[in-house]
C-alpha cells in the first residue's frame, strides 16, 4: 500500500468517526439541530468526492494495468 493511500484511508476513516460522533446523540436531534445536519452532511460529501477521484484514477489507470498483464502471458 502506498503512502497516498494510506493518508487516504486515515481521512475516510477520521470523516466516517465525525459522522458517528455527530449522530450519537439520536435521530431526533440529528433532525432537530441544522449545525448537527451540515457537518454530517459535509463529511458525506467529502467521502463522495474521495470514493468518485479514486474510481476515475482507477478507471484511467486500469487500460495501463489490463497492457501489464498481457504482458506477463
């Protein structure tokens, strides 16, 4: 694993963390509090922008990876 991906993983992970955090206290007051509501929301997003960069990389590096392996055979 690389260290990019390392420092990935241990944001998503801090970011899933508020999000519980946040949420702890119940539906009710998540419902109740807009602060509670646009800090989980911000997290969400974040973790949408992270999963959606990682797929177009992967998606963009995976015809360099398919020549890799034809190779080998």
């Amino acid at each position: 694993m690389t260290k990019d991906s390392r420092v990935y993983l241990v944001q998503i992970l801090e970011r899933i963390e508020r999000i519980i955090q946040y949420t702890a206290t119940g539906r009710n007051t998540f419902f109740s509090d807009p602060l509670i509501q646009d800090a989980v929301i911000r997290n969400f997003r974040f973790l949408f922008l992270q999963f959606s960069r990682r797929l177009i990389r992967s998606k963009r590096s995976l015809p360099a990876m398919k020549k890799q392996a034809n190779k080998r055979k």
